[in-house]
C-alpha cells in the first residue's frame, strides 16, 4: 500500500504556478464572496486566499451578511462580470435559506466561473469540451496522472451524485476511457459494486462509510470526504486503516484530496485571467 501525498503534490503544483504568474504581464485576480457566518465557509475562504497570495493571484474576499437579499447578491455579481481587473468570481456556497443558488450560478460569467459550477460549464464538460472544471475532481485527476494511475480501460465507481464531485468526477473518469458507475445514497447492492471496481471515488459525506470489505485487492481509494466522527475528530468516507492494508494507493484525510482541491481552483484562476487577457 502506498499513501497519495496530496499536500506534497499540490505544493509542487502550486510552486509551478507561482512561477507561471510571476511571468504573466497581467496578475490573476479573484474575487470570493462569502455570504454569512458559515464556520466552515470561513475556514475555506480562508485557505483560499491564502493560496492566492502564495502564488501572486490577488485576491479580495467580499463578506456579506446573513441577511444579504438575493437582488444585492446578484447586483454583485453584475458589478463584477463587467470589471475587467477580476478575472474569477466565486460565491461559497452554501448560500442562505433567502437566496436561490442556482440563480446566482447562473448570474455568474462563464469566463469568469472558476469553480466551473454554470450550467454552461456543465454542459461544457459533459458534452466533452471542458473549458472550467470543478476544482474537487479535477484535483482527483491530477493525482491519477501524478500517480501514473491508468484509467483506460477500468471499472471505476463514483460514490455520490453531486454537481460539485460525483457528477463531474464520473465525467472526467469517462473521458479516460473508464467504465464508471456513479452510485448513490439509494443505490441497492452498493457493496458488491465497489467489489469489483478498480478505482474507487467516495464523495458521499458519511464518516468510515467505506470498509475494507467493499474494496478489492489492490484497488485504488480516492477519499472525498470531510466529515466529523463520533469523537469530533476530522476524518474521511474511508476507514482508513483497514482499507490502507487492502488499497494499493489510498488518499489520507487530511492531506489527500483537500489541498488538491484549492490548487486547482487556482489553476482555473490563471488560466482564466490568460484566456480573458489574450
Ligand atoms: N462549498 C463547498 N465546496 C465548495 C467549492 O468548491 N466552491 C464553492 N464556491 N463553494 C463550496
């Protein structure tokens, strides 16, 4: 068994990407907007700024009240498609109860839609013309391809079914010739499918979901999950120990796929400022 290191390789990536910056004319520059008091948005936003400054993207994060309308919201989001000095914009979700998400997805630029969460970019990745991706699974991706992980060819399983990871993710997997199966809270027989896949991607958010009896000998285990187990303690959908000793590669939480997750949101960040400043 051998663990993914994703906190080494998303700081090598991100030391790339501070050398690409500092050879751009025109910095990157992203706009986060937090609506709310959400404790672990704060954490996330934080990070994410973080991020930025080590590679030279300039960031502001906008913090909003919870009371924030829906109108003001979008007015926002109007003000910052039309300036030309931000090149990503990014609203943390979740949003408050008063305020439609998918209208302020919808509200967002395609060009400037880093988190690739529009519809358009949607449609765009499904139809196999990814242009913005969202950063969770394109971050699993770049582990496969750090990793030398082949997916031509195998039977990977996706569990969970969200916009964020488990819809993109199977997408992606597909585009590398995978067979995937994309299961889900209601899935029946869901142990006996992770049986027999070769790759397994859990994004279904419950704590040590996945034992070592749901994964074949030498699979590879991608851990999506941030959860609290029952003594608060920070860990993944995998239980961790006892898979390690089935999996051939398997991510940690924390320090698998999280740091991954903001690299590529960054990524997406200078790539839009090159594409927008052509
Ligand atoms: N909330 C949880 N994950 C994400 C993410 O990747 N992007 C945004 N905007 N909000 C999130």
């Amino acid at each position: 068994m051998k663990i993914i290191d994703g906190k080494a390789l998303a700081a090598k990536l991100q030391e790339e990407l501070r050398v690409r910056v500092e050879g751009m004319a025109v910095k990157p520059a992203l706009m986060v907007i937090l609506v709310g008091d959400n404790s672990a948005s704060q954490v996330y936003v934080r990070n994410k700024a973080r991020a930025a400054e080590r590679i030279g993207i300039k960031s502001e994060t906008l913090f909003l009240p919870e009371s924030t309308s829906e109108a003001e919201l979008l007015n926002l989001i109007d003000k910052y498609n039309a300036d030309e000095q931000w090149h990503g914009i990014l609203v943390q979700l979740p949003l408050p109860a008063q305020i439609d998400e998918d209208k302020v997805l919808l509200a967002i630029d395609p060009n400037k839609d880093v988190d690739g969460f529009h519809p358009m970019n949607m449609g765009r990745l499904w139809t196999g013309q990814p242009v913005m991706v969202p950063s969770t699974p394109a971050g699993v991706m770049e582990m496969f391809k750090a990793y030398d992980i082949s997916l031509e060819g195998k039977q990977a399983v996706v569990l969970g079914r969200s916009n964020i990871v488990g819809k993109p993710m199977a997408q992606l997997m597909m585009d590398q010739n995978a067979t995937v199966t994309l299961c889900h809270s209601r899935t029946q027989g869901l142990k006996a499918i992770c049986q027999k896949a070769d790759i397994i991607v859990s994004a279904i958010g419950q704590a040590e979901f996945v034992k070592a009896d749901f994964v074949k000998e030498g699979a590879v285990v991608i851990d999506v999950g941030m959860n609290r187990n029952a003594e608060g303690k920070l860990c993944g959908d995998v239980a961790f120990d006892e898979v390690a000793e089935k999996a051939s590669l398997i991510t940690p939480v924390p320090g698998g796929v999280g740091p991954m997750t903001i690299t590529m949101l960054m990524k997406q960040t200078v790539t839009a400022c090159e594409r927008l400043t052509a």
